[in-house]
C-alpha cells in the first residue's frame, strides 16, 4: 500500500493542473480523496492494460460543485502535490495555500 505523503484534508483547497504535452490549464478543487486500487479492481477494470499502464488510485475531487471520479496511475508522490497520469492528461494538485502548522 501506497502512503500519500501530501497532506489531504477533506475542507481545504488544491489547486489541479491538467496538461497534456500541448497544453495546460488551472483548477480548483475541494474535498479531495485519494484511495489505492486494489490488484483485483485493477485487473478486472482495466484487463485489457498492460500490468505498468494500470491505474493505481482513484481520485474523488469537486470542481465547482460537481464531483469528478478520475482513475489513475501515480507518478509523483512528496509533500508538496501528488501528480497522476489519467489517459493521456497529467492531473497534478497541490494546496491552494499550505496547510497551517500543526499546534504544539
């Protein structure tokens, strides 16, 4: 199982960039959540993939109030953003502003 190290927080803010190799455009989403596939969901929805295309997560997001479903394969994975690759489009969030410091 896969640890996302970025921060998620069910009420905060992602900024998501969506590019292809020719172009790039800016989101923003809310209640985001990141769950791993597990290798039975993975190879009874996506048999016809090679085993290193497959899906890895699925990404649950809303965008101006329509929650968005999206499959896809992890890439990048630090503190900062976690950046999926969805079909043929790169789906990177990170937070709108970084989460306050947690109290002492």
């Amino acid at each position: 199982m896969t640890e996302i190290k970025m921060p998620i927080h069910f009420h905060a803010n992602y900024k998501v960039i969506i590019r292809t190799a020719d172009w790039e455009t800016r989101e923003r989403a809310q209640k985001l959540t990141v769950r791993e596939l597990t290798p039975e969901e993975r190879k009874a929805s996506f048999k016809s993939l090679a085993e290193k295309d497959m899906p890895t997560h699925q990404i649950t997001f809303y965008d101006f109030g329509c929650k968005r479903v999206i499959e896809g394969k992890l890439l990048e994975n630090v503190e900062e953003k976690i950046v999926f690759k969805v079909q043929e489009k790169e789906y990177e969030f990170s937070h709108l502003k970084p989460p306050a410091p947690a109290a002492r």
